[in-house]
C-alpha cells in the first residue's frame, strides 16, 4: 500500500512539473511577441514624429500655370520633419474639397523631399471661385490642410 501512494504522489509531481514548464515556455513566447510587437510599435512612431510637412502657401493667392491645355493649381509643401520622404503623385493623395484627386492629375517635384527643402506640388483640376480647402496625405498618413481662396 505505501509504494502505490509513492507512485501517485511521484506521478502527480512529474505531472505538475510537465504543466508548469509548458506554461512558463507559453508566458515566455507570449512576452517576445509582445516585446517585439513594442519595438515595431515604437519605430512606426518615430517615423511619425521624424516625418512632417507643411503647406506654404498664401491661401489668397495661390498660382496656377499651364500644363498642356490644362491649368494646374501650385501648392509649396515644405519638408518641417527631420526625415526625407518620398515625393512622388503615388506616394502621397492629394484632396480637394473632400475629393481625392487622381493620381494622374498630381505632378510632383523633386521626387525626394529632404528636411528643410520645399517641393512643388502641381493639381490640374477645375475650381470654382471661392473657398476650398486641400490636404495632402503621405504614405505613412502623415498629413497637412490648407484652406484657400480662388
């Protein structure tokens, strides 16, 4: 009778020893994944607060040029960040009045912004007179309003 109680006593142990190492292998995995989801977590932040830009223009006076039989609207876009960014029609989108403004009608230049530097950005749409507004949106979402008069 005395070996039957050993054993189970012996058979619980081990069993308590196997339950307790797979939990401590799950709270182990379980923290690595949180920690790197942080470390990725904290980098996309810091590109957030690296990245930043302003619209410069005078909002009552905002220049147009011709491009081809087109007008196109000139917004100056200025580089406030301590990052470059790239300054492409597809890597940001440009709104006007709520509507996304095709990439095809969006012309860019240079094609990197570096911090400090002012890049031009060239909208040919149709505008009425009066007031309207544009926010330009980066690829990391990263983006800037203005509101303007025609």
């Amino acid at each position: 009778m005395g070996f039957g109680e050993c054993a189970a006593h012996i058979i619980l142990f081990i069993a308590v020893v196997i339950v307790a190492s797979s939990l401590s292998v799950m709270m182990a995995t379980t923290v690595q994944k949180i920690s790197i989801g942080m470390e990725q977590q904290g980098n996309r932040v810091q590109k957030l607060l690296t990245t930043d830009f302003e619209i410069i223009n005078d909002p009552t006076n905002i220049p147009t040029k011709t491009i081809g039989t087109s007008t196109a609207y000139v917004f100056y876009v200025k580089n406030t960040g301590t990052d470059a960014f790239t300054f492409t029609n597809r890597s940001l989108t440009v709104l006007i009045d709520g509507d996304i403004i095709s990439p095809s009608s969006v012309l860019t230049s240079p094609s990197v912004l570096n911090p400090g530097q002012t890049g031009e950005v060239d909208v040919i749409t149709n505008l009425t007179t009066g007031y309207h507004s544009i926010k330009i949106v980066l690829y990391d979402g990263v983006s800037s309003n203005l509101n303007f008069e025609i």
